[in-house]
C-alpha cells in the first residue's frame, strides 16, 4: 500500500526558463534562473511577483542575508553578484567577486560566505568592512546622498563630469551621513558621485 501524499500545491510560478536554486527570506522567495526574480509568498496560496534583475543572465545560486543577496552568474566567465534587495522592486548590483576556479554553490553563515569552486576548492569570503554605499535621492530636484559605512571610517565623497576628472566635496568621518548637493538641479544634469576611503 502506497503512502498517502503528505504534501498538496498551493499555487504555482512559472519562470521565464528552469529555476536553478531558491532561497526564502521574511515574505520574499528569492529564485536563481535566467534573471534573478523576487516573489512575494506572504500568501502562499496567491504568490505576487514583484521584480526581476538582469533577465539576461542565468543565475545557478542564491543566498540572501541582511537585505543582500548572494548571486552566482553561470554565464560565461563564472562570477558572484552581490545585490541589495531592501527595497524589493527595485533590486541593485552593489558589488561582486570572481572567483579563481568555478562557482558551482554557496552557503552563507552570518557575514561568511563559503563557495563550492569547482577545481579550486573552497573559497571563503568575508565582508570587506572598508566599504560604503552611497544612495542616492532627491529632495524637490536636489540631488541627496546618503553615505554608509563602518563607524569611524573616513570617507571622501568626489563628484564628477565625465568619470575621468574627479573632484572632492565632502569629507565624512563617521561612517554614516547626508550631503545634499547644491549644484545638482537640472540645468547640471551630468553629475556623478563615488565615495572613497
């Protein structure tokens, strides 16, 4: 006598080419395939998707911790991707790594990322605590942005016109803080920012 079915479907969706790997964080079910896609299962029953990140290249792993999610891209020459996913429709590549070898699997344990890379082995990385992210916003057209880092870090925020020439214009010590850019109204549309140890 066969077992009787422990499990029935709740519902169902179907990505634009095979789901390669999930990982579930809060309400959110994030999928690795052609493009990294963001579904929201607060209903598991009604599944809303929400958003999708370069739909053009296929993803074979996901681990999302601390509003991050850990990427390997399969396509080509083997890399991770590292995605902020706080705001859930509006997913951003903030960083990435490439590995020596083949990215083949990953598993993320609290700010350690271990990954399965092929002829090389295990790789184990760490964040790196040296860096900032820099948000941008506008406030009635102002350009305002935000700077994150590690508390005590000096950062230098630099703007430039053309991504050659960089300028400095504000120093930060702390970490963390705003600067609102007086000359980025419209008449100035050309104006880039990177922030620097």
């Amino acid at each position: 006598m066969e077992d009787e079915p422990r499990l029935r479907q709740l519902s169902c969706v179907q990505t634009r080419d095979a789901a390669g790997a999930l990982d579930v964080e809060g309400n959110h079910a994030y999928i690795a395939s052609r493009g990294f896609h963001i579904i929201d299962v607060t209903d598991p029953s009604n599944p809303i998707w929400v958003s999708t990140y370069a739909l053009n290249t296929f993803f074979s792993d996901v681990q999302v911790t601390r509003d991050l999610a850990y990427l390997v891209q399969d396509t080509g020459i083997t890399r991770l991707h590292i995605v902020d996913v706080s705001d859930p429709a509006k997913p951003v590549r903030i960083g990435g790594y490439a590995p020596p070898g083949e990215a083949l699997n990953l598993w993320l344990e609290g700010e350690t990322l271990c990954v399965a890379d092929g002829s090389r082995g295990l790789q184990i990385l760490g964040e790196r605590k040296d860096l900032f992210r820099l948000t941008l916003s506008t406030t009635l057209g102002q350009p305002r942005l935000t700077l994150s880092g590690a508390s005590g870090t000096p950062a230098v925020l630099e703007i430039s016109t053309n991504l050659m020439n960089w300028s400095p214009i504000w120093t930060n010590t702390a970490g963390t803080g705003e600067y609102a850019d007086p000359q980025g109204v419209p008449q100035n549309p050309k104006r880039f920012y990177r922030a620097r140890q």
